[in-house]
C-alpha cells in the first residue's frame, strides 16, 4: 500500500507569527513536509485568533495600537509555548510524532488528520 501524505500551509507573504518576514524558515517548514506540526500549529493559531477576538469584543474601548498588542502579545506566547514542543517532536520518527500530534489536536478540539 502506498501512502500519499497531503500538507496545506498559508505562506502569508512569508512572515511567522512571530511578525519576521523568512523565506528559509517557510521554506524548511513546507520542505520537512511536517504536516503533523504544521496542523498543531494551525490548531494553536485559530484557538488563538478566537480568544483574541473574543477579549478584544470585551475591551471596546481600546485603541487600534492597543489591540494589535494584545494580538501581538497572543501570537509572541503561542510560539513560546510551542516551540520546545514542536523542535522536540521534530526529533521522533514520523510515526511516534503523528501518534502524539493526533492526541494534541484532540485535546485542544482539532481535529487529527
């Protein structure tokens, strides 16, 4: 049996969430074909947007520079909380890593590929 591993990545002009503009990190992203990151990181970002949007319907009052550092502050502890995880993970096998990456996405509500 052959298996076909299929990845979508939103290359977004080439800026991380971290705000820099790096072709290499996108393009060692999309060439390591971690498609099980990837999606972990999907996952994290829409929860992210969500609780964004959320607080910032709480906080009318805030001007435009004051919501892009709530969103900005968001987006910073994100990757803070997943980088470790995900250079870790990048160290198993494919198989141990889909396996954990699955269990992940269930517990944040994604859903596994």
């Amino acid at each position: 049996m052959t298996t076909i591993r299929i990845m979508t990545y939103q290359v977004q002009r080439c800026r991380g969430g971290d705000g820099r503009v790096d072709l290499a990190r996108v393009a060692r992203v999309i060439g390591d074909g971690a498609a099980d990151i990837v999606a972990l990181r999907k996952t994290a970002e829409e929860i992210r947007r969500r609780e964004v949007d959320e607080a910032l319907a709480r906080l009318p009052a805030l001007s435009e520079s004051d919501r892009a550092v709530v969103d900005k502050l968001a987006t910073r502890l994100v990757n803070r909380f997943l980088h470790g995880p995900t250079e870790r993970l990048r160290s198993f096998p494919e198989s141990t890593r889909v396996e954990i990456v699955q269990e992940l996405l269930r517990g944040m509500g994604g859903t596994p590929r």
